[in-house]
C-alpha cells in the first residue's frame, strides 16, 4: 500500500531531529517573549482566499466538508495568526505570538520540502517600527547559532525601495502612491507592470539573466537589465551605497536605520540584497530570507512586514510582521553539518541490558525499569534470544553506547558486566551500585 504523493511516514530519527528544533524554538521565542498560539489546522476557504484570490486553490488541499462548507488545510501559520489578530480588538499591542506544526501545501514535492511539512513562525502585531523587524531578523539569527549551523546569512531588502528603483527606471505609475504612508510600509498594492518586474525579480536567483529577459520581452531590455542589475547588489550598507546611487530612493533611509539597530543587536550575519522581494501577495515593507551558504536546501526561513494582509482583513490600523522557518529543511542543514546523526534522538545515551540465561531475564527487565526510571534511554530484549544475538542487536540496529549483561556467575556475587561499546573494555559493577546511582556507575564507564 502507497500514501498519496508528498506524504511520508516519520522514523524516529527524522522526528528526533524535529524535535530538536522545536525545543530550542521554544526556548528562543519564550526568551523573546512570544506567547505560543497553535491556531486551528482548517479554515473556511475563504480565508486563505483573503490576498491571493481563488488563484491560491492550486497551491492548497481544499474541499467540501460535511455542512456542505468550502474549507482548507493551513498552508502556514500566518494567515491564520492574522486572522486571530484581527478579531481580537481588545488585544495589548504590540500582540507577539509564535507557532510551530505542520501544514500542507499542494506543492511539487522537492528536497527538504513534501506537501505535508513543520514550519516555526513568530508574528508580531501592532504598530509598524524599526525596532520590531529588527527583532525578528535577530531572533531568526539567534535561533539557527543556537541549534549550531555555521555560515547562515540573512539577506534583507524593502518592497517599497525595489519598487521606487523600478518606478525611477520605468517612470512614473509603477506603485500605488496613494497607499504609500511614507514610514517604509506601503500596502503591497503595486501595478501589473510592477508586479511583473518584480516576478522577474524573484527569479534571478533561478535561472540566467538572458532567460529572464526572454521571457519579460514585453518590456525594454536595456531597462529591464538596469533593474536585474540593481537587483543583484549584495553587501554592506556602505558597499550598497558604493555600488549604486540608493539616496533617493523609498525606504532607504529605513533600511540604514534598521542595520543600524541590528549592529547594536549583535547580529553579524545580516547583509543587504536588493533581489530579494518574496511573494507578492503578502509583503509590503521590509523583506529577509536565511539560508546556509553553498547548500543547495533552499531558504531555512523567510519573512518580513505584510501590514497589507490585517488591511484586507479589515484592520489597516494594524501592524503586522513575522517570519517562519522551515524545519525539515533545517533539519538536513544541521545533519550536513554534522549536528545530528542518524539516529539522533533526545537523550545523550543509550544502554541495552543483554541476559545470558532464562533465570537472568528477569533481574535484566528489573534493571532495564530501574535505569528507564532514571532518564537513561534503555534497551532490552523482550522476545529471548541467545545474548550473541542480543550484542549484535546492541551493536548494530541499537547503536548502544554501553551493554550492561547480566551473567549468572556475576549476577550470584551482586554484580553485572559493564561493556563500553566503543572501546570493548569490560569491568565488573555493584548491582545495588547501579541502581541507587546509575548516572554516576554509566559516567564512570565513559570516563565522564
């Protein structure tokens, strides 16, 4: 029997390795101060459709339900933390709030990404500042240092300073100056010119700068090709300014602002990249993805400032941005990094507990509860095999770091044999020992 296509079980390794994130999220964002909100996996579709239109069908599961109601599976946590937002006007703002599960998206299923996955994301609610998408940035580069991953960068952009770059190049008419207030965070309502060179955009990280013109041919090469230009300057505050002539563009002032709270925030892997622009439907201020550099896993998290999606809910009063991680993704990071192992799981150790004889099982399940009570991950044969059988069961699908056997000669003078796998060195330890103080017995073993 088959599951559907993009769907898969989770052994116990790669749920290890989940929930090895999730714990340290937690941790991260309860530092932060984010209160946890699981908001609900199905949603009236009409929801979902609130930005993008009944375009959004294709990328989701959707379906009737039993009252004859048009509902969806979440596809992230942010529509529904936004919705949740919206409808609680007696909220205290600034609203922080995080999550962490699974959603489905109708995607084509790639590496690191099925159609059922884990995502992590904190959203903050309330009045757009510097200050708050300067947090979320560090937040997001506190959490992957936590879990270990090296050479993680954080590029960062504005819509509205790519847009105004677009407007200078293409003239006036290219954004909706009307819905601009002037403080970086316009409401994401652009023109299908813009929106179209901001698609072009988005794809230089994909494909050659001579497909993309080919394919955008409606418009001006040489005009085009100044903005995938522009589009491709990557640095430094400074280096930026160097690059290209940024002075009188939207935002820009905003983005040395933010750069400088990030310097003060102790954040040293955040640089400026002008492509990035993320996804139309959703974003209208400032916009950042993290990845691992050389590692073809794709973005680890994305986010930014999306104060036009509590607009289209009917709060233009409310602020709104946040960023999500995608955790399977992370978690192959972390593995070709070395900082989980196959079998990772959450505990530093694990002992199996082999008998010799029918006689000595039973001490060996005593003992196998006793070190199980203590915290000790603990193996023990429950269908009785020879005690060949259970060492090569301990040293291969088990992967014990120490075997504990029970022997009858030893067992009759109070004693069990301690076996360090790795090693092979033996010796003999007090039965009453290893039960009134089994960490002390084991960390001796491994010379800790």
């Amino acid at each position: 029997m088959e599951l559907p296509r993009g769907m898969r079980d989770l052994e116990g390794g790669e749920s290890a390795g989940i929930e090895r994130v999730r714990g340290e999220f937690l941790r991260i964002s309860d530092l932060y101060g984010y209160s946890y909100v699981d908001p609900s996996p199905l949603e009236f579709l009409s929801t979902l459709e609130t930005r993008s239109g009944p375009a959004i069908r294709d990328e989701i599961y959707h379906f009737t339900d039993k009252g004859n109601r048009q509902v969806a599976l979440r596809f992230d946590f942010t529509m529904g933390l936004a919705r949740r937002a919206v409808s609680q006007r007696s909220q205290r703002l600034p609203s922080k709030v995080s999550s962490f599960g699974g959603v489905f998206r109708y995607d084509e299923p790639q590496k690191g990404r099925y159609r059922y996955f884990h995502q992590w994301d904190v959203e903050v609610f309330g009045r757009p500042t510097v200050e708050t998408d300067a947090e979320i940035i560090e937040m997001t580069s506190v959490l992957f240092e936590s879990l270990g991953l090296q050479n993680v960068t954080i590029d960062v952009c504005h819509r509205r300073l790519v847009e105004s770059k677009i407007e200078d190049v293409f003239g006036a008419g290219g954004v909706d100056n009307d819905n601009y207030n002037g403080n970086g965070n316009g409401n994401g309502n652009v023109d299908g010119r813009t929106a179209d060179i901001l698609r072009a955009i988005d794809k230089t990280a994909k494909k050659p700068r001579q497909v993309i013109l080919n394919e955008f041919w409606r418009y001006p090469s040489e005009k085009l090709e100044s903005i995938l230009e522009f589009a491709g300057i990557r640095g430094s505050i400074a280096h930026v300014e160097d690059a290209t002539d940024v002075s009188d563009l939207d935002s820009w002032d905003y983005m040395v602002s933010l750069f400088d709270s990030l310097e003060r925030r102790g954040v040293p892997n955040a640089r400026v990249n002008l492509g990035i622009v993320r996804g139309l439907d959703y974003y209208s201020g400032m916009v950042f993805e993290a990845f691992v550099e050389d590692s073809s896993g794709g973005s680890l998290a994305g986010g930014g400032r999306y104060d036009a999606l509590t607009g289209a809910f009917g709060r233009e009063d409310l602020g709104a941005a946040g960023v999500a991680g995608g955790v399977e993704r992370t978690v192959l990071a972390m593995r070709e990094q070395n900082l989980l192992s196959a079998g990772d799981g959450p505990h530093n150790r694990t002992v199996a507990v082999l008998y010799a004889t029918e006689d000595t099982r039973r001490e060996a399940a005593s003992i196998s509860s006793s070190l199980r009570r203590a915290g000790i991950r603990t193996e023990f044969d429950l269908v009785g095999r020879s005690l060949k059988k259970q060492l090569g069961d301990a040293a291969a699908r088990i992967d014990a770091d120490v075997v504990i056997i029970v022997g009858p000669e030893e067992l009759a003078a109070g004693n069990v044999v301690l076996r360090q796998m790795d090693s092979g060195k033996e010796h003999a330890a007090s039965l009453d020992e290893l039960r009134n103080s089994p960490m002390d017995v084991l960390g001796r073993q491994s010379g800790r």
